[in-house]
C-alpha cells in the first residue's frame, strides 16, 4: 500500500524549539539564528512521530555523508524510534548529483535539472543561502543571490508586543499564535533586507563551513526580546541566561535536542520570562535595524527610584560609602597579606 501524508509541524515548530530560542536570545556564534538547524530537528521530530503512527520497519533521509543533518536524522531516530531501520541511499551509495538526475529521469521524472546557482532552505526562521562564494573563506553573496529582494527604502518604525517573552502583536495587529506575527513581521521587515550576514561555524563532524542566510523576522524578534528583557529582568537572571542560552544553542545545533537537560534549561527560560511583557519599538532601515525602547509595565529603569549618574532616592551617600568599603574588603585583605600594592 502507497500513502502520503502531508504534515503542518508549523505550529509544534515554535513550541518545541523556536519559543525556547528567543527565550534565551540564542544566535550560534553571536551570528546565526540556527535557522536550519532548528529546522531539521522538527522535521525528524515529526518524521519519527510519523513512524510511531504507521509502525513502519524503516524509515529514510535524502542526507548526504558530509553534512550535519544525517547525525541530526540518525540521532533522533535512534532514540525516538529504535529498531526502525534507517536508509538513506545518498550516503551509502555515495550518489553524486549526475547519478540521482540520470535514475530519476529513468523513472520518468519530468523536472528542470539546471543546477542552481544558489542552494536556498527557506523555513520559518530564516532562509540559508550556499554558492560559489561560501566555498571559501572570503567573498560575499551577490544582491541576485539573496531570495528576497529590497523593495523599501527610507525609515519605518514597528511595535513589536511581547506576553511572557512571546511575540503576539506587531504595530497594532494581534495574533492567535506567535508563528503568526513572525510570518507578518517576516513580510514588513524582509523588504528591507535586514537580516543578512554570513556564517562560519563548526559542523558535528569537525569541518567548519560558511553559508548566508536571511532571517529578517528572527534577528529583528531576538534584538527586541533581548531589550525588553534588559528592562525588567535583573542583572543575576541575564547573567545565568547568558550562560545557558550558549550551550542551549550549541546543544540544539548538534542535533542534541532530546537530552533531558535541555528540558531544564527549557524550564528555566519559561520562569525566566514571567514579566517580559511589553511593546518594543524598533526602527526598519534598508540592510540594517534600530531598537529605540521599550514600554513594560515591568521596566525596572523607574524614575521613582532614581536615575543613573544623576539622583537616587534610595540611599544615601553615606550607605554607598559603607558598601564600598565592605564590597572590596577581601579584596582589600588580599593586597594587605600579599604585600602587592
């Protein structure tokens, strides 16, 4: 028996993997925003539900033997469906290109064949782009290159509303789910082409490998979030996000997305984001983007009590000067026993 299924995994997308992302404003290598790596892990995610469903003896993957996504598919199967044989003809066969073409078209596949110039992933959150120009290490895309084009010219500014770290609301349009106004902020601020970089990064194999990528919605959404948060959470809770958010990234990036810890740091980042609430106003330029301020009801730089390098009202300079002195006392002992000053 032939069957297809078509899967919207959208929606479980965000909740199991992009929601934790902006929670811990996670860009791999202060650079990406692990667009396709996220994404590969939802659709093995789903493949393997998928497989549960139909008790199948085997499942495959079109991914090669020289890249992260064949250890992204291998591992999730192995732990979600083990027993369930894995096949995956491009890698053990070693198929080049001209050898799939050749036994498609031996089946009476009627497609363009051309080799594109560019090898472009379009998902949620954002788009990678690979050609003759990430081969090396120097050398940048070509404006043809890049999927979307910039149609906007001058200033815009957009208000982006967050509830409990999520995106709900961008200007004054609401939405019943966040991948919702990810996808309406996605068409305002991708005519600006925003979002564009390259990265260089280290694969779960050992090479390193360089690619462009667009990601209006997600660089826009991270920065926000990431200024919000800088409002209304206190210093020792970014500090310790800080922390997790990079190995969180790392993790999920290497395909590691079924290791119990991240269910812990997932647990943290959601209590972490109980007051970041609030709009976030951001400036939309071509090729570049400006976070102006934020609104919350929760914004911890109050006038009521004081305001940095000009009043306070919440001590006296006497109490600074007795802190000061009891802030560096080891240190202060250290010098005296040490002789170093």
């Amino acid at each position: 028996m032939k069957t297809h299924t078509t899967i919207d995994a959208v929606k479980s997308y965000y909740d199991n993997i992009i929601k934790y992302l902006i929670f811990g404003n996670c860009l791999k290598n202060n650079t990406y925003p692990l667009s396709v790596s996220a994404e590969r892990l939802s659709q093995a995610l789903s493949i393997a539900e998928h497989t549960k469903k139909l008790n199948a003896d085997a499942v495959a993957h079109g991914s090669t033997g020289a890249g992260n996504d064949q250890v992204r598919f291998d591992m999730i199967f192995n732990i979600m469906i083990p027993g369930v044989q894995i096949i995956t003809p491009i890698r053990d066969m070693k198929l080049s290109r001209e050898e799939e073409i050749t036994y498609l078209k031996s089946k009476g596949v009627e497609m363009n064949f051309e080799k594109s110039t560019y090898s472009i992933n379009k998902g949620l959150w954002g788009t990678s782009v690979g050609g003759k120009e990430t081969l090396s290490s120097r050398g940048l895309l070509p404006e043809e290159a890049w999927p979307t084009q910039i149609t906007k010219t001058g200033a815009e500014e957009v208000k982006l509303s967050f509830v409990k770290g999520e995106l709900y609301g961008v200007n004054d349009t609401k939405f019943i789910h966040p991948t919702e106004a990810i996808q309406y902020l996605q068409n305002i601020a991708g005519a600006y082409g925003i979002g564009r970089d390259i990265h260089v990064g280290d694969t779960i194999i050992g090479i390193k490998g360089r690619v462009g990528f667009e990601a209006a919605a997600p660089m826009v959404i991270l920065k926000a979030h990431h200024a919000l948060e800088k409002h209304v959470l206190t210093k020792w809770q970014l500090n310790w996000k800080d922390q997790l958010a990079l190995f969180y990234g790392n993790w999920l990036h290497e395909g590691q997305i079924m290791d119990p810890v991240m269910r812990d740091i997932e647990a943290f980042f959601t209590n972490s984001q109980q007051n970041v609430t609030g709009d976030v106003f951001v400036q939309l330029n071509p090729y570049y983007f400006q976070v102006i301020g934020i609104d919350s009801a929760h914004d911890l730089m109050s006038a009521a009590f004081g305001k940095y390098g000009e009043m306070n009202t919440g001590y006296t300079g006497d109490d600074v000067r007795g802190f000061s002195k009891i802030f560096g006392n080891q240190t202060s002992i250290y010098h005296k026993v040490n002789n170093s000053i």
